[in-house]
C-alpha cells in the first residue's frame, strides 16, 4: 500500500516512494539508475547511462519552446544511509518505512533519503507528463554525492546543450544558493603493533550525540564522538597502565559521528571504571546545550587477543585527541558563513592499523590544501599515511547570473518578499559541473528538510508543494 498516495502533487510523492522502495545509499545506486532506466525507455526518452550509474535522461521541449535554451535539472540518486540504534533494517537490501505526521515524512528509524530523492522524483515527475510546459529538459542524476561526490567527477557532459541548470540539492525553502565550498576525502592509515598484555579487558561505549551534516552544521560545536572516545582513552591512561585493542566511530565522513566504541585493556580496572564516571559527568555538563543525550558508560569486557603495544597505543590516542576538527575560519569573504573546516567522520580498526577518515571542506582553496598538509604532517610524525581522494573545487559566486534574476522574480511574485541569495559551506555537484560547462548559470533550491544525515531527517510535505509550484513556473517562463 502506498502510504503517500493521497498527497499531492500525487505525481512527485508517487515517485519519491517508489525510490524509497529501492535502497540507494551511497555505493549502492545500480537498482536505482536501472529502474530510472526502465522508466526512460518506457516513455521513449533519450537516456545516457555510464558505468558509474550517473543517468542523464533527455526530453525535448513541449509546443512553443522549439526556440527556448535547454534547461538542466540536476540531483543525485544516492543518500546516507543511517540507523537509529537497535534499528534492524538492512539498508544495503531493504527499502524505507514511510511515516507521515502533519506536515511531515519521515521513515522509521533510519534516514529519509529526501536529500537527494525528492530532486529525483520532481525530476522523473516532469519527463512523466504530457501537460506541463517546458523547454528541453536535461535531466543529470548523479550517484555518490554523498562520498566526495564521484559520480559528478566521472560524468561525462557531452550530451548536454544547456548552459542554465537549477540544482535541487538543498534543505531550506526560500533560499537560493549560488556558491559552495570546494572538498576532499582524506584517510589517515596508522600502522600498529600488537603484543600480550596482562590487563583487564574493558569495553566502552559513548553515544547519544546529535550529530548532522557536516558541512551546514560544523558551526553548531555538537561533540564528535571519535575526538570525545579519545578523550576518554587518555583520562583512563592518566589513572592506569592502558592499552588499547580496538576501537570504531562513526559511519561517513561528511556526517558528524553519534556514536564510538572500544575495548581496551587495563591493569586497574576500579581506577578505569572511576575516570570514566568522571569525564561522562564533566562531557555531560560541557555538551548539555549541544548533545542533550550524550552518555559514556564502561564495563568489563571480553577482549582475549593481543592489544596494540605501548608505543601503539600512545600513538593512537594521539592520532584521536590531536588532529583539528571543526570550523578553522569563519567569515573571510562572506560575512557569517563557515570559509574551512574539517570533521573527523570515521575510525576504524584493523589488526596492523587505525584508519581515521576526515570530510575537509574550504571556500578558499589555499586553506583547503592547508588543512591536508596538516593532517599529512600529524600522521607522518606518527608514522602513518595519507590519502586523499574526492577533491572537488569550490562553486564561485556569478555576478550576473539571469536565471536567478529571474528565478527571484517569480519568487516574489509567489511568495511576497524576496529569496534569501547565499554562499553555503556544504558541498554541492555545481562547482564540479560548472567546471565541465564553461559558462554555466546556476542556482540550488529545494524543500524544507530537516536533520538529514541522522534518522530523525524529515520532509515537509508543504514545502514539497510550493517548491513544485514554483520550478513549474521557472520551466514555463524559459522562453
């Protein structure tokens, strides 16, 4: 059964649930891209597909817009895949549970999905009708946008005329974004050593961390549960001989962690047990306003192999407590806006090494390239590596721009008072495309969504409504 059918526009949420039947996070888009295939072929458009999965899908202007430049509608086709804990979906193989509440759709215990579904669906929505007016629509469907935004990188463009593309990857209504920053993936490998060890095993959990967007919500100060687990493992080694085991966080790198883990091995578990009670209470007080639900809690554990040895483990603690995270600058060109920042998204641990994974963002290029020479500097003092992959360049501001003089001005004819024209820090696929299409005008718009990244993200159906209302009469003015 359909649970959105009885909204409208019936044809955008018909679509949106059906990709929510399909899973699509990130790495895993082939079921989606051939299901828009599908659709393509039944309606006899011109469809592109490659062999990343990126999809450009191709319909030709409606009566009256023989003449009319080619508009370029542009999303991607995969999301972040996240769970509340105890959730017992399998997201690489199950679709989403729908739920609507007043003006609200969310799904049960995981992620939405409406960054970037909703962009999709709208787009399959307009190549399905035969009665809204339109120019050459072209439409780009990227994949892996969420992992540094691959698909983009990899598109080849060659079958797109148009030079005026609106992009429907963002979160707040009534804003038009016309700048981002520029971005890369960097991994830090971490050689280690293990060898016996006559402690007491431990294992910590710290979680509860409201977490989010790396990029729209680095300025908000939430704790990073990897950085605060490696606060812990130094306030159990200043009370007793420590040595470390294994230890994970988080899941992307573009999202701030909610949650880390350890075993750890001690020769004092009483003295362990007592600084972690002690520093949950003092992360507790510091993160009230931030992370209401933050807990740290400790308890004997089972771990029965080999722990890193002492060099190692030192090591380790260093590679979790001292790199920077966060914002680095504020302000710079654009008054309020992040310029750089970095969020240290995942830790994992292998039997010869810790791998730490860092989403760098920057308007500025210099500072961008600045904080991967950091991290390049910290892991070879400590005798690691570093790879940095997914770098994609920052979308710069147009000053003249006639899509947007004209988007703004149906804008305040819908709505009574005019878009809110930024720069945001987050990353979108403009820049990447900008630069394959020389002289492209661009603006990014979408819908009201909230918390994405995290399973509370939700979709307000209202805003849905409007912003549908509103493309519709953006495509009927490109004449």
């Amino acid at each position: 059964m359909e649970r959105l059918s009885h909204l409208e526009p019936k044809a955008v949420f018909h679509f949106f649930e059906a990709l929510c039947a399909i899973p699509h996070g990130s790495g895993n888009t082939k079921q989606i891209s051939d299901w828009c295939v599908s659709f393509a072929r039944e309606r006899g458009l011109e469809y592109h597909q490659d062999g990343q999965n990126n999809l450009i899908l191709i319909k030709e202007g409606t009566p009256g817009y023989e003449g009319a430049e080619p508009v370029i509608l542009q999303g991607h086709m995969d999301m972040v895949c996240e769970k509340e804990p105890g959730c017992p979906k399998d997201l690489e193989r199950e679709g989403l549970d729908l739920e609507t509440e007043g003006d609200y759709i969310s799904a049960r215990g995981t992620t939405l999905g409406g960054d970037d579904g909703i962009a999709v669906a709208m787009a399959l929505a307009l190549l399905d009708s035969d009665r809204i007016p339109h120019p050459r629509l072209e439409v780009v469907l990227t994949v892996d946008e969420e992992v540094g935004m691959e698909g983009a990188a990899a598109l080849d463009v060659s079958p797109l005329r148009g030079r005026t593309m609106i992009n429907l990857d963002s979160e707040a209504e009534g804003v038009f974004t016309v700048s981002c920053a520029g971005g890369c993936r960097t991994e830090c490998t971490l050689p280690v050593v293990r060898e016996p060890f006559s402690g007491e095993p431990l294992s910590i959990q710290l979680g509860g961390l409201t977490g989010g967007h790396s990029g729209t919500e680095i300025h908000w100060g939430r704790g990073n549960a990897i950085l605060l687990l490696g606060r812990c493992l130094r306030a159990i080694s200043a009370r007793t001989e420590l040595r470390l085991a294994w230890a994970e966080g988080g899941g992307k790198d573009n999202a701030i962690p909610t949650g880390a883990s350890a075993q750890v091995l001690v020769r004092d578990r009483t003295a362990a047990l007592d600084a972690v009670q002690q520093l949950a209470e003092v992360l507790r007080e510091e993160y009230r306003g931030t992370d209401p639900g933050l807990f740290l809690k400790a308890e004997p554990g089972t771990w029965t192999g080999a722990p890193l040895d002492k060099a190692s483990t030192r090591r380790a603690m260093c590679a979790l407590t001292c790199p920077p995270n966060g914002v680095q600058v504020m302000g710079g060109t654009i008054p309020g806006l992040v310029q750089t920042s970095l969020n240290l998204g995942i830790l994992t641990t292998e039997a010869d090494c810790l791998r730490t994974c860092f989403c760098v963002r920057s308007s500025v290029n210099s500072q961008k390239e600045e904080l991967k020479d950091r991290l390049t500097c910290l892991a070879e003092q400590l005798g690691g590596t570093v790879e940095h992959a997914g770098d994609y360049p920052a979308w710069e501001y147009r000053a003249q721009s006639p899509l947007r003089e004209r988007m703004s001005q149906i804008f305040q004819e819908q709505y009574g008072h005019p878009p809110k024209i930024e720069a945001i820090h987050a990353g979108v696929e403009c820049g990447l495309l900008a630069g394959k299409l020389p002289g492209l005008d661009c603006v990014s718009i979408g819908p009201e969504l909230l918390e994405i990244h995290t399973p509370r993200e939700r979709m307000s159906i209202s805003s849905v409504q409007r912003v549908w209302a509103f493309l519709l009469e953006v495509l009927r003015r490109s004449q």
